[in-house]
C-alpha cells in the first residue's frame, strides 16, 4: 500500500480526493457498495502505475492517444462513483418515500453492473502487464509485490459482491439471474474495448475507452433489460418483480435511447447492404465513378431513413404505449407549448447560426489560438443550455437527444465521405480539431455535448440536488472556458513541471463556477424551487472539479462534469415547488396541530441541516406538533424556526 502511495501525481491525488469524499457521505446501509469501490480504487492504483511504466507495456497491444497517460484510475472509478453517489440520493428519497423501493434495487443492480464492467476490464489489462513483465528481462520484484497486493483487491471485491447480491436477494432463481447478468456485462465490456482501441488506434487512450466502454454496455445493457420485461411471462418465473418495477421510462428517455442505439448499430447495418447493393449492381468504369458515389449515397439516404422512421419506432412502439408514430409525438410534444418552445428554437438556431460563421471565419483568418477558439463553444453552451434548462428542461431532454442523432449522423458521414456532404462536413469539422482528435474519429464536439447533457439525463427521474443537473454547463461552460482564458493570457506559476495548465487559471476555474452557483441559486428560487445550500460541500465539489481539470491529461469534457455531478451538495434537498413540497410530506406524514389554525407560508429559501433547520417564514409564534409519537417543539421567529427534531422539515397547511 505504502509504495502505491509514493507513486500519486496530481491526477491520481484528486481521484482518491474525489473517491473518498463519496465514501465518506456514504450511509451504512451501502456499506457492501463503499467497500468494492474503495477496492476497485486501489486496484485500478496499482494497475496504471504499471501501465504508465515508461516501457510503455500496452504499446504492444494498443495504441492508445499520443501525448495521453493511460488515464486507468479516473476511467475505472468514475461511472461506479457516479452509481454510487445516485445510491446515496435514492436511498435518501426511499426513506422519505419520494422515491420507490425498486427503483433502488435497480439502481444497485446496475452499480454491481458497472463494478463487473471497469473490474473485468482492469483484470484485462492485468493479464496484459502480467505477460509482458514474464517476458521482459528487467527485475519485476515491484510488479510482483504489488501483484500480490492486486490480487488480495480481487479476492475480496469479488467476496464483497457475491455477498451482497446473495444476501439482497435471498438466493434462488432471482440470485442465479441477477449474478449471470452481472458477469455477461464484464465480458461484453473485454471485447467491447478490444474492439474500440483496435478500430480506433491512437484515438482514445485506455481510461477514456474503459468509460466510452462501460457507458456503452451499461446504457444497452438497461435497454436489453427493459425489452425483456416487455416479453409477456418473461419476469414470472425469474421472480424479479421489484427489478421490474423499478425500470420506468417516458416517452422521451425512450425516443432517445432508441435513436442512440438505431445510430450506433446503423453503420453495420449499412455494411450489410451495401454489399447486397453491390451484389446486383455491376462494377463502375473509371467514367462512371461519379454516378456509382451518388448511387451509393441514395442507399446511404434511404437505409438511414429505414433505421430512423421503421426499425427503431417499432422498437420503441414495442417497449411503450405511445398511441401514435413516435415521430409524431415529438411534432405534438413540441407543439403542446408552440409559444415557448418554438420561440427557444428559433433563438438556439440564431445563437448557433451567428457563432458557428463567426468563430469560422476567425479559425480561418486569425492568428487566435485554437484551443481558444473552442473555448467559445463553450460559452456559447452556456448561453444556449440555461435558459432551456431552467424554464424548459423536459424540452431540453429531447433537445439534447436531437443534438446527439444530428452529431451521430453528420460524423457518420463525415467518415464514409458520403456524396454531396462528407467532404464539406469533414472539412469544417477540421477547423475546430486538436490533439485529441484524429481523421478516423473527432470527439471534441460529442464530449462537450455529452458532457452538458448526462447530468441533465441523470436528473430527469429523481434528484434532490438543485444543482445537479448544471454540472456539465458549469464545469465545462464556464470553470473549463475560464481556466483556459485567464491561464493563457496571465498565467505564469505552472501546476507541474511538464505541464502547460497554471495556477492562476485554475483559481480562475474555481472561482468563477463559485460565482456562477451564488448566482444561479437566486435564479432557480426565483422560478420556484425550495432547496438547501450546503457551501462547504459545494466549494469542496468545485475544488476537486478544478484541480481534475487541471492535472488530468484525459478527455476533461467526458470526466469533469461526472466527477462534479457526483460530489454536488450530497445532502442538499430541493422540490420544485412549495405546493410539491406540502403535498409530499402531507403524504409522508400528517402532523397533528395543537395550536389554533396553524398556517405556514414557506419562502423560496431555505437553509437546512441534518441536526436543525431554518426556513424563512412570515409569522411569528410557538407551537407544539406531533409527529408520529414524538412531540416536538418549534420555535417561530421573524427570521426562522428551530424544531428539535431533524426529520421535521415543515407542515401542511391546515
């Protein structure tokens, strides 16, 4: 343990950072969960310091992203963390019955699934190092040492899972079930990676795969799982009722996912036709070149159009009751409210009109350094993302959805130079491109995408964080946009001797996300929401986002805002509104007034803690109340009250 310690950089400093502050908010009752992560943790330690070996052992086998480490660490912890602190929110809302007992065990179910997937991948990659160091002639005493330590990780992560998933589920056929699902996600992710650093050398490096892979097999895996439960008699004999219940869509989760997957798998399906095509068409001569590339692209047209508006709406018309075409949901779904979100359409296609010439014609003629350049993209998704998030966020789910199809389908192009679009396309994509981008795969414009739009997905069913669902928009539109700024115009104290990113743009990043969240807090209560700040959490979340930022060589866009959704205001609480929150704790539990006609009228504001709570309030009185058995004073003042009781958090009105 010692010697992996003595090998921490400042990459590796801020993920055990960021590990051990979600351990360190984890209850008791996820207690089997915080052990195989803080396991996974270690192991995933001791495997990058092997493979970031300045042999560079995983050369032999991979050619992972040029000026890149490997980056194992923060891409093996960062989808599990993330499935952890989830587990920390929902058990919270369980047990103040807003969430449902289901939903808990499914989520538990996909932590186990990720654990299997980044666990698998590590074994992997474990077995690589293993066989180079048996060959390599250099004394390996360390690696063997330390492999002792790795395999010690293994015993008992493995023992840790199988007993929780034995003992949630009592044994049985539900166990065998759950335990074979378990494992099939590790083995999907081995080959799913082998086939992503293979088919793109040089493109990712092995962290960033390891999370492209884990995402992929996770978000895929929970669509097999939902269409199966769909098959009638399917779940009767596996007994995985609260499983069932605890898979719930509407209608836009389900038209996104089936459009992501429809777009991924449509590059195969279209292999497949174009050799049929080519079967039955006869081979074009040096003249007739140009009418056989229009010809390939009218089957490129019509098999996308195939994809999108037959294979996948029935899918989709399979897995949920949608009544009509799903196309035609979303052409009523945007015109139930033509006013508001028409007018958002029409000012998101001016705003990117104006900003896509604008910063073309710089890229072209100024001397303005690129990584600059892409900066105001991200301010761009500031000015784009708030506005819609705050007034319009189920829109902007469906939004988001729609921005990732047009990404999918012009990269697409792009790469197979389809006629009359891929040579523009790729043209005015490499305008915007840096070292982290290659001919064969950019990733710059789907990481920035992706990385405002998962916190969003993530807190579109349950969330009692307010400022959750803006931890992309603020890490990445801002904090990232400012650390690059004001380091590159007055940074002068460099964070490493090897590295380019300063002390000054950090402290830049961190502040202004600061400002950014004093900021929007009054914006959101001012829109209805009753929620609690917690600003040591908050200012502790936007350091360790900052300093990953900066010490990091990975893809920041695709780590950062994870790693910041997952450590925001953990024991914050928010509801949408007051009529939401009285409803909800009428229906948790009615509290017996003993003083004459109580009546509370909450403010927007509100400041809570565990052990005592203050909300701002209009009257001022002392009243007794009952809740449950216990009676409970509660002082009223002009500026709050004080309850004795910390699971009081207000009364219905009478």
């Amino acid at each position: 343990m010692a010697p992996l310690l003595l090998q921490l950089n400042g990459e590796r400093a801020v993920v055990l950072l960021y590990i051990c502050q979600i351990l360190f908010s984890t209850p008791l009752s996820l207690l089997p969960q915080a052990l195989s992560l803080s396991l996974l943790s270690l192991f995933a330690l001791s495997i990058e310091i092997f493979a970031d070996d300045p042999s560079n052992p995983l050369s032999q086998f991979f050619k992972s992203r040029p000026g890149a480490s490997s980056g194992i660490m923060l891409g093996a912890v960062s989808l599990p963390g993330l499935m952890v602190s989830r587990l920390i929110q929902v058990s919270r809302l369980v047990s103040l019955h807003e969430a449902g007992v289901g939903e808990l065990e499914y989520l538990n179910l996909q932590y186990w699934a990720a654990s299997a997937i980044c666990f698998a991948v590590l074994l992997f990659v474990f077995y690589i190092l293993r066989c180079y160091h048996n060959s390599a002639s250099s004394n390996c005493s360390l690696f063997i040492r330390d492999t002792k330590f790795g395999i010690v990780c293994m015993a008992l992560f493995i023992g840790i899972s199988c007993m929780s998933i034995f003992g949630k589920s009592n044994g049985g056929c539900s166990t065998t079930v759950m335990l074979l699902w378990v494992l099939c996600h590790g083995f999907a992710a081995v080959y799913l990676i082998q086939k992503i650093l293979r088919t793109f050398p040089a493109c990712v490096s092995v962290g960033e795969g390891l999370l492209v892979t884990a995402g992929f097999v996770i978000y895929f895996g929970d669509m097999l799982f939902y269409t199966a439960s769909k098959i009638p008699g399917y779940w009767a004999p596996s007994k995985l009722v609260v499983v069932k219940y605890g898979i719930k869509r509407d209608e836009i989760r389900i038209i996104i996912q089936g459009m992501v997957l429809g777009l991924l798998i449509f590059p195969v399906f279209y292999k497949y036709v174009l050799k049929v095509w080519q079967c039955f068409a006869s081979s074009p001569s040096s003249r007739d070149m140009q009418n056989h590339e229009i010809r390939r692209s009218f089957v490129f047209y019509a098999s996308l159009a195939f994809m999108l508006a037959v294979a996948v709406p029935s899918w989709m018309q399979f897995v949920h009751d949608f009544h009509t075409h799903p196309l035609l949901w979303v052409f009523h779904f945007v015109f139930s409210e033509p006013l508001k979100r028409l007018s958002l359409c029409i000012y998101w296609v001016a705003v990117i009109y104006a900003s896509i010439i604008r910063f073309y014609n710089i890229s072209k003629n100024s001397t303005i350094e690129r990584i600059l350049l892409r900066k105001y993209y991200h301010l761009m998704a500031v000015s784009i993302f708030v506005p819609a998030l705050i007034f319009q966020p189920k829109f902007l789910d469906l939004a988001f959805g729609a921005a990732l199809a047009v990404f999918l389908v012009l990269e697409i192009i792009r790469v197979r130079r389809i006629w009359p679009l891929g040579h523009l396309v790729h043209q005015f994509m490499n305008a915007f491109t840096d070292h982290r981008d290659s001919d064969l795969l950019i990733v710059s414009h789907f990481s920035l995408l992706l990385g405002c739009a998962l916190p969003i997905w993530l807190s579109s069913s349950v969330t009692d964080r307010p400022l959750a669902p803006f931890a992309g928009i603020l890490s990445l539109g801002i904090g990232d946009t400012m650390a690059s700024m004001v380091g590159h115009k007055y940074g002068v104290l460099r964070l490493s001797k090897t590295g380019k990113k300063t002390i000054e743009g950090t402290a830049a990043g961190i502040t202004s996300v600061l400002a950014a969240c004093s900021v929007l807090l009054p914006l959101l209560a001012a829109t209805g929401y009753i929620f609690t700040m917690h600003w040591f959490s908050l200012i502790l979340a936007v350091t360790t986002s900052g300093l990953l930022e900066a010490y990091t060589a990975q893809l920041d866009n695709a780590f950062i805002p994870l790693v910041f959704y997952s450590l925001l205001s953990k024991k914050g609480r928010s509801m949408s509104s007051s009529a939401e929150m009285l409803q909800s704790l009428t229906i948790q539990t009615w509290l017996n007034v003993k003083s004459t006609s109580l009546a509370i009228y909450p403010c927007m504001l509100a400041q809570c803690c565990y052990r005592s709570e203050t909300l701002m309030l209009e009257q001022a009185l002392v009243s007794h109340v009952i809740a449950g058995n216990a009676m409970v004073d509660i002082t009223w003042t002009a500026e709050g009250y004080v309850v004795s009781k910390s699971t009081v958090l207000s009364v219905p009105v009478t």
